[in-house]
C-alpha cells in the first residue's frame, strides 16, 4: 500500500481508500459482512474510510461505527452531509441549522465524538459559503471534527470558496472528493488544476465508473453487475453514449490483456498515477471485490499503458458528462440561460 499526505493537512491516507456506501440496504450488506470488509481493509493497509449520512438513510455510519469499535484513532473517518435525509424541507443542505443537527446525528450513528474529515456532499446553491463556512469553522473549533472539505463541487465553487474562507478569516476546505475514473475524465480540465492551485487534497470516487471498469461488462456478455440493477439506464446499449463506453471498454481490455494486468488494476492504476490525486475510494460489496480491488494497492502504470488510455479516452474528456453531478445549475435549467 502507498501513502500520500492529505492536502497540506500532514495526515498520511492511504492511497486506497475504502468507501461504505454499499454498506447496508444499498449493497444488501449484513454488520457482519461490512465488518469483515472493514478487517481485511485495514490489514491490506487502508486507513482512511469514507461514508455518508445518506447512505441507506444511516445504515452505513452506524455499520462503520460498529466495525471500528477499538481501532478508532488508528483510522482516518471521514463522512458527509447536505443530500437530503427524509422529506422534511430542512433536513438537507448547507445552513448552519442542518450541518449542526446532521452532524451531530452523524457522530451518534458511528458512535464516536469525531470525525476526522467532515465533507459537504454537494454544493446547495441556496446557501452562501459564509454561511455553511462559518458553521464548519465552529465545528471545528468545538473539536467534533478536525478537517473539512467539499464533493463534487463545479471548480468555480471551489475557487469560491477557498476565496470566502480567505476574505471572512474561516476555516476552509483542505479536500474534495469528484468523480474520476478513464471514462470520466473531465476533472482534469479544470477541477484538478483548482485544487493543485490551492493544496487540496483529492479523494475520488467512482474510480471503477459504475462497474464498467470491473471487467464485469463486455461486448456480447450480459449486464450483471449489482449497480445495473438499480442503475439500469447506465447500462442500456440502446443509448449511443453507452454504446460508446462499451466500445471504449473493450479497447482498454486489450490495452489490460497487453500489460499484464486486470481491468481493475488498469483503472485504479490509472487514477492513482495522477498527480493530483491523493486516494481513490473503492466500494466494495463483498470479500471478491475487495480483494480484486486490493491487488491493484501497488500497481504503477508505465508510461506505454497511460499513453494508450490516452488514445482510448483523451485527456479531459467524459465519456457521459451528464453522469458527473457537478454541472453549474444553468446547464440544467434552461429558465436559468435566458433572459427574462
């Protein structure tokens, strides 16, 4: 396993880290399963583990709080907030009324007085960085977590808010966690040069895009993968966009073939390898995935293999851009485009 500094924060991650969204209902993971996964983790060397409070509505912060129970300064804990938890109008975003009350659930469900990492999971544009900011910082100050940083933010809301934090004298975000993997790669054109600008450390997710890097999908195999049963439209070859991954896929299998290496070594390899990033999150959801992912932990592309990924998926280009959630609102929202 490598190790990388966070940021400018000098906590060593490891350059694998594990993911628990597919802890509880969303991966139909047992404690017992999560906590296996969570031992052979920490034995294979990760020490930085990442959930959220959405993530099966708590399920898997209170399944990571029980799988860490003993080991809990000897791990990175990382979690999120601002995606909705239940219908309640309130119970989502950026404000200081939510982010206090989120937390504070948050640290009740994993069972501990900290966070080592606390992340916004989305921009809420209908709340200013002053605000959600100015909130962290107290957080910070009263100890209940140590770091905070963003997810999935559009660059320009980055810039933002590293200017904010600078202007009103607060705390500000050490880290972001976008999505990145050799079929999305977009980030490279303007979320990476934004964070390598301003020392922030880069967490991502989605490394193995969806599944599709698994070596799982291929042409003239059928689609069985555990996210395309509640991901169908990902996976639907009617649509040209994921004709085009597919096509892509199968090059980078031969690529994979030529070296040596599995599909998954291939796309962690390759994410890794770039400068800008600190860790990427793998999810797995059983013992087999772990391991698969694991064997990849010191995998080092030569330069031959990331110039053929290079001829497959150019540099800053996402192969389905509308998958990324980081687009600005009036990309989205024609009414926001046109003058009224």
């Amino acid at each position: 396993m490598q190790y990388r500094t966070l940021g400018r924060t000098g906590v060593q991650v490891s350059s694998l880290a594990l993911g628990a969204m597919n802890f509880g209902a969303i991966g139909n993971t047992t404690q017992d399963e999560a906590t296996a996964l969570v031992d052979a983790a920490l034995e294979a060397g990760v020490n930085l583990i990442d959930t959220a409070d959405m993530y099966s509505g708590g399920e898997s912060e209170e399944m990571v709080g029980k799988a860490i129970t003993g080991r809990r300064d000897d791990i990175v804990l990382a979690t999120k907030a601002t995606m909705p938890m239940g219908e309640e109008r309130n119970h989502k975003g950026g404000s200081r009324r939510w982010l206090v009350t989120a937390l504070d659930d948050s640290l009740r469900r994993l069972g501990v007085d900290h966070v080592d990492l606390y992340q916004m999971h989305r921009w809420d544009p209908e709340t200013s960085d002053e605000e959600t900011l100015s909130a962290l910082t107290d957080l910070q100050r009263a100890g209940k977590i140590r770091y905070f940083g963003s997810s999935t933010f559009p660059a320009y809301r980055i810039v933002q808010a590293q200017w904010a934090a600078r202007d009103l004298r607060l705390g500000r975000y050490v880290t972001e966690q976008p999505s990145y993997s050799i079929l999305q790669r977009g980030i490279e054109a303007d979320v990476l040069p934004v964070t390598a600008e301003y020392g922030l450390g880069v967490l991502v997710w989605s490394p193995l895009a969806s599944g599709w890097l698994s070596g799982a999908v291929r042409k003239d195999r059928d689609v069985t993968t555990h996210r395309s049963t509640f991901m169908p439209d990902r996976f639907d070859l009617t649509q040209s966009v994921n004709r085009t991954r597919l096509d892509a896929v199968e090059r980078l299998a031969a690529v994979a073939d030529e070296a040596g290496l599995t599909m998954i070594q291939l796309a962690l390899g390759f994410v890794t390898a770039h400068p800008g990033v600190t860790s990427a999150l793998i999810g797995p959801r059983t013992p087999e995935h772990l391991q698969s992912q694991l064997a990849a932990a010191d995998t080092v592309l030569p330069a031959d293999v990331l110039d053929a990924i290079d001829e497959i998926v150019a540099p800053g280009v996402d192969l389905a851009a509308h998958e990324k959630f980081d687009a600005p609102p009036a990309l989205l929202d024609a009414s926001l485009r046109r003058r009224h």
